[in-house]
C-alpha cells in the first residue's frame, strides 16, 4: 500500500493547467528555507520560497535581545558569506565565543577555546532576527520569488509537485524543499514518518544582565536540576537555555523574574555575578524527533523537517544550514546539465551526505542528555571521570572541537 499523502483534487480546479512551473520551490520561510531558497537561485535554479513572513523580535529596553539565540559554527559562517548574507548582519548584535567551560555534576569539568584549537573563535552567538532579517531582505530582492501564504494541499505527480496555497493560487515545481519545522506539512504529505521521543524535559529560555563581564565565554552546567548554559552576547548580557526536568517547571514558571534570575544566579554567581532579568522566559518542550527517509522523488527535506535533536551542544540549526550547503552542492551546474532537480538520484545524492553527520550528532547529544539524566551513582562517577579524561586527552578534544566547528 502506497504510503498516505495529502492531495489536491485537481479535477473540479480548472486552473490546474496554467500553474506556474518552478525548478524548485521551498515551502518554509524561516533561516534554513531562506538560505536554501537563495542558494538554489544562485545556481540558476527557478526558484520560489513559500510560506508566511516570520516576524523577527523587535528589540526594546526591556527586552534588547531576541529570546531565541544560536551559536552559529564556523562552517555555517562560511555557507552564509557564500550566499553573500553574512557581511550585511549587524556586527554589533553579534558575539564571538573564544572559550567554552563545561561542568559536570560531581567534580567533572572540560573546556575549549580557540587559540589552542588555532581557530579564531569557537563559535559566534548570533540572535535568530539577524541572519533571518538579511536572508529574507535578499530573497525579496534577488531571483527567488517570495510568495507569502501557508500551504493548503500538496500532489505529488510524475513530473512535477503542485503545491494549493490558502487563498486559491496554486504552482507547480520539480522539486519541493521542506523546511517547515518540525511539524511539516511537506513531511506529513509525502507519507515520511516522524518518530517523536520525548526528553521529559523543558527548554526555559531568557535573557540577562550580568555583574561581570563574560570575555566571550561560554559556561554550561550538568546539575540535578538539568542542564544550564548561559551564552555571551554582546556587551555585558549572556542569554540562557535550561533544559529543566518536566517535574521542575511549573515551579521555574511561577516564580517572578528577579526571583528566576536569582535561581540561575545561585550556580553561576562564580562567572557571572548578579544577574538581572532582560527579557521574558519562554518555554519550549524538548524532544528528538527522527526522520527516515530524507527524500522522496521530487522532495527533499531540510532542517527541523529533517531532524530536531537536543540544544545540549548548540548544534540544531548549524546542522540544518548543513542540510542546505549538501542539497546545494547535489543540485550544483553538473547535476542540473544531466538531468532534473527533483530526479530520484540526485536526491539519493544528497541523502547518502548527510546521513552519518546526522546520525553522529544524534547519538552525542542523546546520550549525553540520557546520560546526565539519570541520577544513579555509578553513572555519576562514570560521566564526571569521562569528562576529566576528555579534558586531558589532547586528540580526542580536539576531535570533539573539529567536529563542533563543522
């Protein structure tokens, strides 16, 4: 039995045979769609990028940064300087990381940094409205057609994808790119299926107000409690992601902001100082989501339509604008001369790349996030032992760092 999709009847719609016909259209418009978009009309593909304008977080005085900040890894630095984006990102809302701290829960600790990596920096914190912002300025004013509205219904037929978008326009397109989230409709249509493994755990998300300066460094904690990672950001603000345990995060939610601040304060007063609220705390429920296959003739999926893993080590989104860089590569000037880009086997292509990164990056951040996880005292003595191992073997540091970097 073929597997289900979600179709448009086409029978009763007479203007099924004038659609518009794309190489490619990407349904989602947030950073992953946005860079794939651009980078496919760059390579002369007829490109279109559907789905509705993501509102990016105005800063004000109470709120200065963006709730949901990335750390982006050199390797995705690189993809958006070749989309010609990254020199247009507001150098003053970004933050280099130059070193990286990490503790265990019993004595255990590593750290990183970049001058013994011989790398520039580890990472740069950059908030989600600033790469959006220049993507979505460029697809809006270079050759992708940007088509504002959400997607009703999807065929996928021999030739071609149609896509029936909410208030009647319709197109059609050799290829379709998910990059709708991790909810995707594109998923959802061509009968992929999702596994969803539930973490029990919350991402408290917030921003604060630091006592002492953070000298572009990047702490995170193992605690009882979960996982807490502050991040610089520029100037004397750090951004924090705790992933709490389910239990724990009715009572995180009650408490007021100087009361929450004061809550993280009490594991990183060493680092930080006094901390004071910058911003609203928001919630986001934690889970790995797995999808096999990444491809369908005629379909491709990338970013959260393609994977979500745990924040642990920063890595969700510099994996999706990985997922873009290998599309790209699969549907570069070669590929397009000998055939169509929504042919079975320059999918295969890009599927047969990126299946170990994922894979790989799955099982670090899943077993890391099990592993502290679980309160048993031989687990503790285990993980705390393996860290300070970690922290003193030069190669294999240098081998977790390398592939931090992309």
């Amino acid at each position: 039995m073929p597997p289900p999709r979600l179709v448009v009847d086409l029978r009763s719609d007479p203007r099924s045979s004038a659609d518009p016909l794309y190489d490619v259209a990407v349904v989602g418009a947030g950073i992953a769609g946005c860079a794939a978009a651009l980078g496919l009309a760059h390579v002369g593909l007829r490109t279109a990028l559907v789905g509705p304008e993501v509102r990016v977080h105005e800063p004000s005085a109470d709120a200065p940064f963006d709730p949901r900040i990335y750390a982006l890894a050199p390797a995705s630095i690189e993809m958006l300087s070749r989309l010609r984006v990254w020199d247009r990102i507001d150098a003053t809302r970004v933050q280099d990381v130059a070193r990286m701290r990490v503790f265990g829960d019993s004595g255990g600790s590593l750290s990183f940094d970049a001058w013994s990596q011989a790398v520039s920096r580890l990472a740069v914190i950059v908030e989600e409205r600033e790469p959006l912002r220049v993507l979505d300025a460029a697809c809006r004013f270079g050759a992708v057609e940007r088509i504002d509205a959400s997607l009703d219904g999807v065929e996928f037929r021999q030739d071609d994808v149609r896509l029936r978008l909410a208030g009647g326009r319709s197109l059609s397109a050799r290829l379709v790119v998910g990059a709708d989230g991790s909810r995707s409709a594109v998923r959802a249509a061509a009968g992929i299926p999702a596994q969803q493994h539930p973490y029990g755990q919350t991402a408290l998300v917030s921003n604060f107000a630091i006592e002492r300066p953070h000298r572009g460094v990047a702490w995170q904690w193992f605690t009882p409690d979960g996982i807490i990672a502050l991040l610089p950001l520029p100037g004397d603000f750090v951004s924090l992601v705790w992933s709490a345990p389910d239990a724990l995060v009715p009572a995180l939610a009650a408490l007021a902001p100087e009361d929450f601040a004061r809550r993280v304060g009490a594991v990183s007063a060493a680092s930080h100082g006094r901390l004071r609220p910058a911003g609203g705390v928001h919630r986001f429920p934690l889970q790995r989501i797995d999808v096999e296959p990444l491809v369908r003739p005629r379909l491709a999926l990338v970013g959260d339509a393609a994977h979500v893993i745990h924040p642990l080590a920063g890595q969700g989104l510099n994996l999706g604008l990985q997922d873009v860089s290998e599309l790209l590569q699969a549907l570069g000037p070669e590929a397009r001369a000998a055939r169509d880009p929504g042919d079975p086997r320059v999918l295969q292509r890009y599927a047969r790349r990126r299946a170990e990164p994922i894979r790989g990056m799955r099982v670090v951040t899943d077993g890391l996030a099990r592993m502290f996880a679980t309160e048993d005292a031989t687990w503790r003595r285990l993980r705390n032992a393996g860290m300070r191992l970690v922290d003193r073997s030069g190669p294999l540091k240098r081998a977790l760092v390398r592939r931090a970097l992309g």
